[in-house]
C-alpha cells in the first residue's frame, strides 16, 4: 500500500534569505529591565568595525538618562543604514528645544562648552553626545533624540 504521508513539522525545514538584522527595537521602559536591554546593544556595538562602541554606550546611556528623566515610555531603535550607524531614543514626556541646544552648542564649539561644563554635576549630556557622535538631531516635540555616526566595514 503506497500511502502519502503528510509533512510534520519536523519534516519543514525553511531558509530565509536576506532578511536584514537592522532595525533593532528596544523596550526600555520596564527599570528591571533595563541592564539587559545595555547588554543587548553593547553587544550589537562590538559587532561593528570602527564603532568605537564604549563612546557610543557612553552617548547613548547620555540620551537614555535624559529619557528616563522625562518619560515612562521609552523606546530604542538601533539601525545600520549602509556605513551609518543610526540610533533613536524616544519618551512620551513633554520633550524640549533640543535643537535649540544644540545650535547653540555649535554656536559656542563643542570643545569650549564641554571644557566649561567639565567640574558641573549636569549639563554635560549634549555636548558629549555632539562631541562623540557626528550628528545628533530632535524631533520637532523634543521628546526623540537620533544619533548618526559614520563608521567603516
């Protein structure tokens, strides 16, 4: 007796192609949470040539400490988009002129607003993030914050 056997699960076997690991979402609102989301990400980081990933964990734990201060939700988006790296913390606070810092950071130098905030206890956020990051842009709301860093390979 010649019988067709139906396939089981075991007997699929699927390989997908070409699917991309980029973009990579976080939740970073749970506060139990939020040591594994940092190990995640560090561990995405090391992953990239010329990253400079402990300059980047610094910057991004910049923009998360930010977040946690005015927000509940807090959401992190890691992409790769040809040689940039692109990272995006957002919250559902209220949010502030951040580009308005920004301009004026630039306005100033980098270099001089950072030397000047250096014995502050805060203050400092934005000028690291510029200093160490070649692009960093608010949303209109100023409750997102994207990250661009070129890097190699």
């Amino acid at each position: 007796m010649n019988q067709k056997r139906r396939g089981t699960a075991n007997d699929l076997c699927v390989q997908v192609r070409g699917l991309k690991p980029y973009p990579l979402s976080f939740d970073y609102s749970d506060p139990g949470g939020r040591q594994l989301v940092r190990q995640r990400i560090r561990a995405v980081l090391q992953q990239m040539p010329s990253a400079d990933p402990a300059k980047i964990e610094v910057v991004i734990g910049e923009a998360l400490s930010n977040a946690v201060k005015h927000g509940n939700t807090i959401r992190i988006k890691v992409n790769k988009i040809g040689k940039l790296l692109v990272i995006r913390v957002k919250d559902n606070g209220d949010g502030f002129a951040g580009n308005i810092k920004v301009k004026a950071v630039t306005a100033m130098g980098v270099e001089k607003v950072f030397e000047s905030l250096l014995m502050e206890e805060r203050g400092r956020g934005i000028p690291v993030m510029m200093f160490w990051m070649d692009k960093i842009l608010y949303n209109r709301q100023g409750n997102e914050i994207m990250l661009v860093k070129s890097i190699t390979g």
